[in-house]
C-alpha cells in the first residue's frame, strides 16, 4: 500500500465512526446506489451497511456460486464479505484481507454477530498473504486496489491465490484525465509510482490508472478476457471516476506458453542474456554421467545450441522438450535431424514412454515459485527418469538475479536444494557456475546433480 500510515489512520477513523462525513459518499444510500440487492441489505440489516463505503458493486456481474471460496481484498468493514457469505453459503468460504487493524476488528464482529462460522477476516497487506497457492475461485475488491502503489505485485498474488480459470470481479476509481505523453499507461501509477501527496492518496486520486492501462497491466498479470463491465456514478476528484471491472486467470501452463512463444517469436535469441554460445558446462556434466546410447531429455531447452553439441559428440537418443513451439521450430531449422524427438507441451504436464538416463534443465526449475509446482516437476521427473537415472539441474544461485525474460524466479544453493527433494532423489553434487551473458555481464547460476534412488 502507499502510505500506509495515513491510509490506516483514515480508515481507522472510518470503523470507529461510520456516520462522519468524509466528503465521500457511504452508507446505506451509497449501497442502493450501486444496485445491492434490497434481500442482502434486509438480512444484514441497517448497521452493516452503515460502513458501505463502495465505490462499485463488484457482485454486478460477477459468478460466485454455492460452496465457492472468495477472498475480498481491502474488506474494510465486512459489508462486501458479508454479502459473499450470503452467495456461497454455508458449504463455501469467505476471506477478508484489510491492513487496518480496527476494521479487521470490526469486519469479524460484524461476521460473529451474523453467525457466520466460515468467514474469516486477516490482517495483511495485498501482496503476500497467508493463503494456500490456488485456494480461491473468486477474488473481489472495492476501492482498494487503486490504493496500493504497485499494482503489479497486486494481480501477481491474486493469479497465484486464484485457482485455473478463477475469476476476478472489482470496483475501483479510475483516473479520467487526458494521458500524459511522459509515461506509458502501464507504467503509470504502478510500483515505479513515486507519489508522496498524501491527499491525493486519501482522496483515492495518487493511486488510480487510465482504464485503458490497467486494462494492460492486468492481462499482463495473467488474466484474459479483461473488461470494465461499466463505470459508477462515484467520484473522489475531478479526474476520478468508478469503475468495475472482470477478468478471468489463464491456467499458468497457458500463461508459460504463451509468454515463451512471444519471446522466440519477436527477440534474437542469440542475444537474450540467458543464451550460450557455448553450453560448455552443461556437456561437461552429461558427458561426465552419460553412458553410450543413454536416452537424455533436455526439459525446457529453448532454443539452446546443448542438441548441436550433442549430436557433435555422437549422442543419438535426444528429446527435446519446451512450452514454446516457436522454440522448437527454431532448433529443428538449426539442427535439421530427423532422429531427434521434439515435444511441445508444459514440463509440469509432460508424459512419455520413454525413461531417460539424463534429464537437463538448465533453467525452467527457478520459475517455477510455489511449493504446488515444484513437487510436480519432481514428480514428472521421477517418472521419466530410470532407476539411478541423473538430473542435471541448473538455476540461478542466491547471490544471483531475482529475474529472468521479465519473470520472477527462485534463487537456490545446496542447502534450499536439499530442502525441496523427495525422499526418492538425493543430491550428488553441486557447483557454482558464472554465465557471461551475450551483452557481457555475468550471472550467478549453480548446477545440482541429483539421483533417482
């Protein structure tokens, strides 16, 4: 959030005295305003809604069913919770997420007085919270996320929290005003935002977007079919206006796909950082623990030049495997031999007949971020490997970049590595290894060779 403290202090005011005048529109004539519906306001009754303080109405057009799991980032007072109780039902489970204590204090009473026992109130930030990967089919929020000065961390951790094809539904205040030709819209206003005035925070101005760039950074984030569903009669400023919006999370296979294919589709990638001329380490460590005949799977090789070093040295049994089919077509141009096996297809998804000798991975295991997925890719290779089959496994190490093609990545040395095997691999060795990048920096990596027991 930007400036937490006065935003905390403002809304601590807010739980403590819902009928102040703000100078912006709340309360019970607010919510009709917004189209809620006459039966959530009967049922919660006229307290609860002494606290809307709604700039949209997310539930507008938005699908949240009986049994559902909904998390709604910067509840406030619970009013928008509440309501999601209402939608999902004693068999479903609703989140509130708020960074001021007093409200998170008030949203659970106004839950406990309700009788709602699968309601759950958390005090947090909205860019690390202490959900399961995956756990949520709805995300909404109202007024809230115009209120964080990097959005892009933002929408990170709701595609993280949201499960495949979860949806998003929210209401926010949007800047109105003519673009400036200074920044692009997607920079605007996001984690490079310097804004320090603290009334223009407060007044829900400082931290809103142009439609059309959140637009942007919200596809960007993972999401399809992103739209504003329509703008609100709401406003904070002579440049602000509300506004909701909808948008649904493309399976992170689906996200990976496409983000690989349009790097090897529009970049050199003789000149992307992470490329070898000379994958040198790499065939040191194959041809260290490959036998003649092995079968070896390179998992994630891009457009590498390892398979024309390896067929140099005589091996035969190659498959390669990548997300990005315009990766593969650039190798089998280069290479031109027809007994190479080519698959197309997520590593996490990969199934095959064949059991390999060597599994190679120079760099897909660090993008992948949580838990869920790293147990499946030990899972794949375990079993596509044979029995004291090797992985060679590379990443970058602790001291090394954070980021890799605009992704984040996890960074890992021989200990984390350790902390993250399966009882059925063990950890033969380890080595550091510096990468001199096509524009002449370096990059800390480590290889891992591990065993299948």
């Amino acid at each position: 959030m930007a400036d937490n403290k006065q935003i905390i202090e403002l809304y601590t005011e807010l739980a403590q005295n819902p009928k102040k005048d703000f100078g912006w529109e709340k309360g019970l004539g607010n919510a009709k305003a917004h189209g809620y519906k006459q039966e959530w306001i009967d049922t919660l009754g006229s307290k609860v809604w002494e606290f809307c303080a709604a700039v949209g109405n997310p539930f507008e057009s938005a699908n949240i069913k009986e049994g559902d799991t909904v998390l709604d980032l910067g509840c406030g007072a619970g009013v928008d919770v509440l309501v999601s109780r209402l939608l999902v039902g004693e068999n479903g489970k609703v989140y509130g997420v708020d960074i001021t204590p007093k409200m998170v204090e008030v949203a659970s009473k106004h839950a406990h007085d309700a009788g709602y026992t699968n309601v759950k109130i958390l005090e947090s930030g909205f860019d690390r919270i202490a959900l399961e990967d995956e756990s949520i089919d709805v995300v909404i929020s109202n007024g809230a996320i115009n209120l964080t000065s990097c959005k892009e961390s933002v929408f990170a951790e709701i595609y993280r929290l949201l499960k495949p094809k979860g949806k998003i539904y929210f209401a926010d205040m949007i800047d109105i005003s003519e673009p400036s030709d200074e920044c692009c819209l997607v920079e605007q206003n996001s984690c490079c935002d310097t804004s320090d005035g603290e009334e223009d925070w407060a007044n829900c101005v400082a931290g809103t977007m142009q439609e059309n760039g959140l637009i942007e950074l919200i596809q960007k984030a993972g999401f399809k079919d992103v739209e504003c569903t329509g703008h609100t009669h709401y406003t904070t400023a002579e440049t602000t206006k509300g506004a909701t919006f909808s948008a649904i999370k493309i399976p992170i296979d689906l996200k990976r796909k496409k983000h690989w294919d349009d790097i090897f589709r529009t970049k050199d990638y003789t000149q992307v950082l992470w490329h070898q001329s000379s994958p040198k380490k790499s065939l040191e460590f194959i041809k260290k623990y490959a036998v003649p005949h092995s079968q070896i799977i390179e998992a994630g090789c891009g457009a590498s030049f390892l398979a024309d070093r390896l067929i140099e040295e005589g091996f035969t049994n190659l498959t390669l495997l990548d997300t990005a089919q315009s990766s593969l077509d650039i190798v089998k141009q280069r290479v031109n031999d027809a007994d190479i096996h080519y698959i197309c297809t997520d590593i996490l998804k990969l199934t095959t007949d064949k059991l390999f000798d060597i599994w190679h991975d120079r760099a897909v295991f660090h993008f992948l971020l949580s838990k869920k997925e790293r147990e499946q890719y030990f899972k794949v290779l375990l079993r596509s490997l044979k029995p004291k089959g090797k992985a060679i496994i590379s990443t970058f190490r602790t001291d090394g970049p954070i980021q890799c093609a605009g992704l984040d990545i996890v960074q890992y040395n021989h200990e984390k590595m350790l902390s993250e095997l399966p009882k059925d691999l063990k950890l033969v060795e380890s080595e550091e290894y510096k990468h001199y990048t096509p524009k002449g920096t370096i990059q800390e990596y480590i290889y891992f060779i591990l065993e299948k027991v």
